[in-house]
C-alpha cells in the first residue's frame, strides 16, 4: 500500500477514495464505450459517407480520463468526432452534418433517439448518459486539426480544434505516460476504463476541480468555465506531485500567483496555436471575477482542511466541498477507505516513512516505521 503521506495523512487517503467514487463506475463506461463503437462501427460501413472516409474517434473527458458522475441524476456525456478524411474540399459545414445525421437517422435503433443540436448530433440513451457526434473535416494533412460547424453551421469555425492533439498534450502532462493508439479511417474504441484507484493524480485533481466547480457555480452557470479551459489551466499548472491532495493544492497556488487582480488573460489552447481558450473571460468579465473567487474560496478550504483532524470533521468539510447534494460521494470513500486501511493494518501491510517519503509495504522498506494497531484513523 504506497501512500505518500502529508501533513494529514487521513484527508489523503480520503481524497484519493473520493475521486474514484467520483470516477464513472466501469459499468457506465463499458455501456457508452459500446454504444460509441456500435455508432461508429455505423458510420464507418459503405454508405453515402464511404466516398469521404469517415474516421470516427473518441473525444473530451472519457478519453482525458476526468470525467466525473454527473450530479442531481444528470446525464453523462460521452463525445466523438465523425471526420471525414477525403473529397471534402467543396464540402459546406451544412451539407457534412446533414450527411451525417442522415446516416444516423437510416439506423432504425437511433431515429426515436436522435436530436440535432448546433454542431453536433445528440443520441440521447435510455439510463444516463448521451453521445454526441460532431462531424469534422481536416485543417490539412499534416496536423490533426480539424474544422468544425460553426454554432448556425452556416460555415466551418474558422478557431478550429484539436481534440487528438489536446489528448496528447494533457497525458503528456502526466507523471504516468499513456502510448495513444494511432489514427485509423474507421472507427477507433473508446480507450479501456483505467482503474480509478490507479488514476494518475492530474487526472483526479482535474477531477476535483470539475467537481467543485459544478458545486460552486451551482446557481450561476453562466459563469462556469468549460472544462477545457478548467483542464488546461489545471495540466499547465501541475508540477508532478505524486498524490492529489498535493497536486490540487500546488495547482490552486501556482494560479493564485499567474493569474492578474487586473483583469483576463489569454489562455492559449496548448494543442491549437491561436485559440484563447478564455475568450469568454473578456466577453464577460463576470465570469473572469467569479472565476478568481472560485480559485480563492477553493484554495482556502482545502487549507482548512489540512488542519483538520478525525475523520468525521474531514468527512463533513468534503461532503460541503464536493457532495452538498448528499449523494453519498463521501460516505462510500469512507467506508472503503476504513475497511481498505484496517485491512492492511491488521495485516501488517503497512508501515511509515518519515515526511517526504511514503507509506510503504513491509516488504520494500526494512527502514520504516510500523504504525501502531490503532492510531490512524483516531480523533487526533
């Protein structure tokens, strides 16, 4: 059991089983990664899409591996690009979603389920989640940018996008590195669930900032930022830290220190050169101010709740950051944290090195210090 271990050991090993009851079960997973392949498998046969060889591939949070279970019995949403890769020159954005969408309308499972959105085509599931289609043409052939419809699809977004190149940048961000399968003109799967105990920590920090933001800006929306400027901003500002309750608090102090009193800056899309991916903050600066405070309020409670000790007063503090709604987020991380720590204490397992290092197994530290039978989960 290898646990690095801060100044409150317990809120760490309480974090780390937070983020994976806020992980997507592998259930979830499982269930829209068929239901994409099966769409893109669709897509993908001889059709009237053949003559522009359509590759359809995964995008956005599963892929990242930040997605989060939605709140309040709210979908999940899985997202994929449909691009076609040949003879679209003379393609209008209209006519690309219409062939599209018309594919997916001759498949007789999806005609009840299908909602044409502004850039996308919905299919909304029985349970909860939907998958949203985006068709795409490329940038050129030596990138993997693409064009997209613009919001009326009167024409391709000339601001672009890079969701392949975006993915890679985020994992290469990681302490864990992950080796991206390659592009393919057909359908690509879903990249298998990782297991959310073993989740690298900038994963589940980008997790725990969707999270609390979707709490804090509960009552105003509007002035919420989109998780891919949330995402970068949270991968920029990461510097390795080895557990996420460290990589949080790291990310909350390095953008307290960048980001100006005086007004938005430019946040530039990592994968796309050219796009600000916080435009939105100078259209409203609302939205930028809200944001600051976000970061502030954010940073000081888990400050607080590093001088926290019990597990109970952790729990409460965890349960107003991230689980006001009592969806049991919490309670479950803490019945699997008790259960998995006594565990390995009865056993033997577990043992302490001193700070800096970590909690190690018996068997790779000769040099640490056993924790005493009863002394970790204590009220002090």
């Amino acid at each position: 059991m290898l646990i690095h271990a801060t100044a409150n050991r317990q809120l760490d090993l309480l974090i780390e089983a937070l983020c994976v009851q806020l992980s997507l079960t592998e259930t979830q997973h499982t269930t829209a990664s068929r239901a994409y392949q099966t769409l893109g498998d669709w897509l993908s046969e001889s059709t009237l899409l053949t003559p522009y060889a359509p590759s359809v591939y995964p995008q956005g949070s599963i892929p990242l591996g930040t997605a989060v279970k939605p709140r309040r019995g709210l979908e999940f949403d899985a997202d994929g690009v449909c691009l076609l890769t040949t003879r679209y020159e003379s393609l209008t954005a209209s006519a690309a979603y219409d062939l599209v969408l018309s594919r997916i309308r001759e498949h007789g499972t999806y005609r009840d389920k299908v909602e044409a959105r502004e850039r996308c085509i919905r299919i909304n599931y029985e349970g909860d989640f939907h998958l949203d289609i985006i068709p795409a043409i490329p940038v050129d052939a030596a990138s993997t940018r693409i064009f997209i419809p613009s919001h009326d699809r009167s024409g391709w977004d000339p601001s672009m996008s890079n969701p392949k190149g975006f993915e890679a940048w985020f994992h290469s961000r990681e302490t864990v590195q992950r080796v991206l399968g390659s592009v393919r003109a057909d359908a690509e799967p879903m990249p298998p669930p990782t297991n959310s105990a073993e989740k690298p920590p900038l994963q589940r920090s980008a997790q725990l900032f969707k999270r609390r933001r979707d709490v804090y800006f509960d009552h105003h929306p509007e002035l919420a930022p989109k998780s891919i400027l949330l995402t970068t901003l949270v991968a920029n500002a990461y510097r390795g830290q080895s557990l996420v309750t460290d990589a949080t608090e790291q990310v909350l102090s390095t953008l307290g220190a960048l980001l100006p009193e005086s007004g938005p800056p430019r946040v530039d899309n990592p994968s796309n050169p050219g796009e600000n991916l916080a435009r939105h903050w100078t259209e409203d600066r609302r939205a930028y101010g809200a944001f600051l405070r976000f970061r502030a309020d954010f940073q000081a409670k888990m400050t607080g709740l590093q001088q926290l000790r019990g597990l109970d007063k952790i729990a409460d503090a965890l349960r107003e950051l991230f689980d006001p709604d009592g969806a049991g987020f919490v309670d479950r991380a803490l019945s699997s944290t008790t259960a998995s720590f006594q565990k390995a204490r009865v056993e033997g397992e577990v043992a302490m090195s001193p700070r800096g290092s970590n909690l190690v197994s018996r068997a790779t530290a000769a040099a640490a210090t056993a924790i005493p039978r009863n002394s970790f989960f204590g009220d002090e």
